[in-house]
C-alpha cells in the first residue's frame, strides 16, 4: 500500500494544481528581464556621455579599445560592464521591494517562529 494508493494521488494532483503558476507571470518575468536589460543599456550610453563630459570617473584608454579584441567597437566593453552592474542592483532593489511588500506567510506545514529564549 503506502503512497500509491488512490487516497494519496488524488491528494497530490490537487495540491499539484493549485500550486500552478499562471503562464502570463512568464511573460511578465520576461518582460522585466528584456526592460532591465535595455534600461541597462540606455543606462550605460548616458553614463559614458556624461562621464566623457563631468570627468567623474577615469576611464582607461585600454578599456574602451581593448587590445585583446581589436574588432569591437570602442566602448562597447565598458557599456556592457555598466549595463551589467545596473541591471544586477536594480534587480536587487526590485527583490527586496517584493519582499518587503509581499512577506512570506507560513503555511499549514511550516515550523512556527522560535519564540526568544527558547533552543
């Protein structure tokens, strides 16, 4: 017997079925992804114009034509390196705001909150 029965299945696929994701929550997803990634990159090209302009930070000559890879175009490493850490802290940002306007509530099988003082 054990688990296999019918009692169990029948159990299973309910709890299976209501867990499901609405495939438009994908889309959403992909969407935030693709809009990070252009807001990265428009990101990056206003930095670069701005910084070519304010002298915020000092840029090497090596890093906007790198030697190892004479065929790019100039900048595009750096742009690429600036898109990358906007999209990972405004990934970042957008998790905690999640977070913090939708906490995790525990469910009918989670262990309850330790209560202070008690190992």
């Amino acid at each position: 017997m054990g688990r296999d029965t019918w009692e169990f299945e029948s159990q299973e696929s309910r709890f299976k079925k209501g867990k499901r994701l609405n495939p438009l929550w994908r889309a959403v997803g992909c969407v935030v992804i693709i809009a990070l990634s252009v807001g990265g990159y428009l990101f990056a090209e206003w930095f670069l114009n701005q910084n070519a302009i304010n002298r915020w930070i000092p840029i090497p000559a090596e890093l906007v034509n790198p030697s190892f890879a004479p065929g790019l175009p100039a900048g595009i490493l750096i742009k690429g390196i600036f898109a990358l850490m906007f999209m990972f802290i405004s990934y970042a940002i957008l998790s905690v705001l999640y977070a913090v306007l939708f906490p995790i509530e525990p469910g009918e099988y989670d262990h309850p909150p330790l209560k202070p003082g008690q190992r």
